[in-house]
C-alpha cells in the first residue's frame, strides 16, 4: 500500500510542474529593411528568468534556418529580447521565428518583409 501511495504522489508531482511551465505568449517581430536588422521580443513571464526562460530562438529566411541562438537566461521575467543581422534579407521576404520554453512548448510567427 506505501508503494503505490508514493508511487502515486510522485505521479502527481510530476503533473503539478508541468502546471507551472507553458510557452511563450506571444512574439513581436519588427524588421529594418534600411540595416537588415530583425528586432524580436519573445513575451514569456516568469517568476523566475533563471530557471523558466526561452530557451531557444530559431529564425529562418525564406523557410531556411539561419540563425539557431540557445539561451541559459530570460532577458528579464517578462520577456527575451534579441537583434538579428539578417544580410541580403529583402522586400517579399519571408522571416519565420519559432521561440522554444525550456520547461515546456513553443511559438512560432511569420512576417513578411515590406
């Protein structure tokens, strides 16, 4: 009977930090065609930006990855920030950003470059 009472509260342990972990709530991209430069903020709130933070951001450029920039901390418990160089990007352009939790999930968003 202990075995499976510990068994049990581990199950549920297990299930409650899953509770607390989701993946960023939303991505806003900005691009400076003049400076090719790609502006992202990554909304993800966090009580603490050291243990629950974007972990990953990927960009690519016309469905190509270019960029695949790992994270060990959050900008800060609201958000990541970040700057791209993206040469040779231009107008009619597709950039895609995918932004990964490091507790659990992502968010991915497109824009095209005008």
């Amino acid at each position: 009977m202990k075995k499976i009472f510990c068994f049990t509260l581990v199950i549920l342990f297990l299930f409650t930090l899953n509770a607390f972990a989701h993946p960023p709530a939303a991505i806003d991209l900005e691009f400076d065609l003049e400076n090719n430069i790609l502006e992202a903020s990554v909304d993800h709130r966090s009580g603490d930006n050291r243990d629950h933070y974007v972990e990953k951001v990927e960009v690519f450029l016309n469905d190509e990855l270019i960029i695949n920039q790992d994270f060990f901390l959050q900008f800060d418990n609201d958000q990541q920030k970040t700057l791209y160089l993206i040469p040779g990007a231009e107008e009619g352009d597709l950039i895609k950003l995918i932004a990964y939790c490091n507790q659990f999930g992502s968010l991915e968003t497109e824009m095209l470059i005008e």
